[in-house]
C-alpha cells in the first residue's frame, strides 16, 4: 500500500457514488471505478475490488451496452483476476470466458485480429486466465483444451519465437507430466526451451526452468544421460541469470546429484548436494 494513495481511496468511492448518476460523467466514473480497484487488489483488499470491478462493469454496460465493447471484456477480465484470488473459481472461470468471447465478438478470431488495431493483451489475456482457473479447479481435461488453445492464440499473436508461447507450452507439459504422460510433457517441455531460446525478450531464469522440468521428466522415463545435460544447462542458465547463491541454483544441484545417485556415482552426488546446502544456508 502506498499511504498516499491509499487515503484518496475512500474519497474517490465517495465521488464515485455521487457521479454515477450524472449522465456526462460515467465514462470517467467506470474509469476511476477501475483504477481504485486495481489499487486495493494489489493491496489485497478483495472484497472492495470486486466491489469497485463490479460497479466498474455496469457502468462500462450502461454506456455501451452489453454486447462487446474492449472497455467492458478488460473489466470482466480484472473481476475474474479478483475472483481467482479470492477463491471463487468458477466464477472466475466464466468472467474469463465471457472476456475472450467478448473480445473475439469485437476483433474477430486472434489471427487475424492479430494485424488489427486490437492491443495484444486482448486477444491473449483472458484466454491465459483461463488456463489457470481450470487447473486450480483441478479440471485437468479442460485445462489442456484450453492451454492447446491457447497456444494456438499466442502464436498466432506473438509468433513462434516468444516467452509467453513458452510460459504456455510449459504449463501444458506440467499438466502432461503431473497425469504421468512423459512422451507429451518432454515434448512440451522441449518446445518450450526452443521458444524461449530464440525469443526477443527472454524471461530471466524461464530457459532454466523449463530445462529442469524436461530433466525431471527424462528422469522418471529413466533417461538419466539425457537428464543430466538438462540439469546442467539450467544450471548454467541459472548462474548465468542470479549468480551462484539463488534457490534455483540449489535446484539444479540437487537434480543432478539425483542422476548421480540413480547411476551409482555416489561422491559426485554427495559433492552436489554439499553445494546445493551451501547455497542454501547462504540464502538464510
């Protein structure tokens, strides 16, 4: 919370009650609605942020309608993010839903949406919202739908090459990989690596996870060779991005002390997990 801001909160509520009726002032109304409640999510305030997206959303529906309107799918969307973070699942599943049917009612289809006006968080936001719900749900059928969807969206949007295609296609492996199904989380996982490799702006220590999470999948395949040069390319990815004392480092060292130990080599295990200890009474 910033003490500013936070004082001017319950000013701008109180406008906000009185401006709403006044025809010529809605649109700043709904706007201001948006920015307090932005505000107080991030102070994790939950109940008043919805409370504000809530109020935000029917003032947005009274000036354009209900039909499609960016303004509105944006509200709905933030309400969802609210939502999620309060518990409330399904509920948030279906703003996410009623966001990316909006924008698609408003841009068309993201791939050719994609060379319009549209900014691209419109046409990729709530369908990666949605992703996340249905997992938390525990709703692991859906979940791959949409993150195979998705996928297909980013592409579309950001082409091949970019972090959030990865960001994605990891996800999807992780679902693969927590069913037991190896052949399509290493897959997953090695597209993920490729499209972080090549992106423009690469998110820091994204290339050493998604390493870690094919080396731990090529270990439970028994594929301890193939493994081991994983754990070492996030490590080396790891050190590269935080330097020697991070937990991703520990990370790494005990994934290959754990290689180690599975082909029988056991000084070099227990020398890896000498340093990964290391590193982690360094972080204390």
């Amino acid at each position: 919370p910033i003490p500013a801001c936070s004082l001017l909160v319950r000013h701008a509520l109180a406008v906000t009650r009185l401006s709403q009726h006044a025809e010529n002032l809605r649109e700043s109304t709904g706007a201001l609605l948006s920015q307090v409640g932005l505000y107080v999510h991030a102070c994790e305030e939950y109940g008043l942020a919805r409370e504000c997206f809530e109020r935000a959303i029917a003032v947005a529906e009274s000036l354009y309608g209900t039909a499609a309107h960016p303004t509105v799918a944006s509200r709905t969307n933030s309400l969802g993010v609210v939502l999620q973070d309060q518990g409330n699942f399904a509920e948030a599943r279906d703003c996410y839903k009623r966001a990316f049917a909006l924008c698609e009612a408003i841009y068309g289809p993201a791939r050719d949406a994609a060379m319009g006006p549209a900014h691209r968080s419109m046409l990729t936001t709530p369908s990666r919202n949605l992703c996340q719900v249905l997992e938390l749900m525990g709703d692991i059928p859906a979940a791959k739908a949409a993150y195979a969807e998705t996928i297909e969206i980013f592409i579309d949007v950001y082409c091949w090459n970019h972090s959030v295609v990865a960001e994605c296609l990891n996800g999807l492996g992780q679902l693969h990989h927590h069913q037991d199904e190896h052949a399509q989380a290493q897959a997953c996982f090695l597209r993920a690596i490729q499209s972080e490799e090549n992106a423009d702006e690469p998110v820091l220590g994204a290339l050493a996870q998604y390493s870690r999470n094919l080396a731990h999948c090529l270990v439970e395949t028994k594929r301890f060779e193939e493994a081991m040069k994983f754990y070492e390319h996030a490590l080396f990815c790891d050190r590269d991005d935080f330097g020697p004392i991070h937990e991703s480092v520990a990370a790494d060292l005990a994934g290959i002390a754990r290689v180690h130990r599975a082909r029988s080599r056991y000084d070099q295990a227990h020398q890896c997990l000498d340093e990964a200890l290391a590193v982690w009474d360094n972080l204390k």
